[in-house]
C-alpha cells in the first residue's frame, strides 16, 4: 500500500510521520484490499487537524478527519474514525443474487 504524508502550515517531525505510517498500515488491514492511503497534517487557528483518505479495491474510498490541540491526538482521533467506518463497512451485509443451479 503506498502511503503519502503531506502537512499545511505546520511542521512535521519524523516520529510523526514514521508513527502515522504504522497507524494507517494497521487500520488498513481492515479494508478490503487497500490501494492507498494519503495522510494530511494542518493547523486551523490553535487546533491541529489530520486528515486520511483510505482508498481501497473496487474504488471504495474512507475518510476521517481528527482536530486536537497536538497533531499526535489529531491523527488518533481520524484512526479511530476510520476504524469505525471500517468495521461498519465490513460488517455489511452484502446482497448477492444467487444463480440457481439446476440438477
């Protein structure tokens, strides 16, 4: 899966950046096939923001979005909102038409 880190107004330490691959690797895990994964640091007055976007197989797309006083707490608040949509995406029931098969 190819992960992109970006930030807006703000700077981003290596720790983060290393810490927000491995929280996306492992919420990604619960997608269906994950392509790509776009993570974007900014600042919106004194509330840092983080941003993900998940793309997964069969074009379907994830997004959360974390704001905390620190960008850490804002990227474990957009995790814990993807994870949600995840787990909701998972269990899904999903309808199929069955194709009768004659004997």
């Amino acid at each position: 899966m190819r992960t992109t880190i970006t930030a807006r107004q703000i700077a981003i330490p290596r720790a983060l950046k290393t810490r927000a691959t491995l929280v996306v690797t492992r919420v990604a895990r619960l997608a269906v096939r994950p392509t790509s994964a776009r993570i974007t640091f900014g600042q919106e007055g004194q509330r840092a923001t983080a941003d993900i976007v998940l793309r997964a197989a069969r074009g379907a797309v994830h997004v959360a979005r974390g704001a905390a006083p620190d960008p850490r707490t804002a990227l474990d608040r957009a995790a814990a909102k993807l994870r949600r949509q995840l787990d909701k995406h998972v269990e899904a029931p999903r309808h199929r038409a069955r194709k009768a098969v004659a004997r």
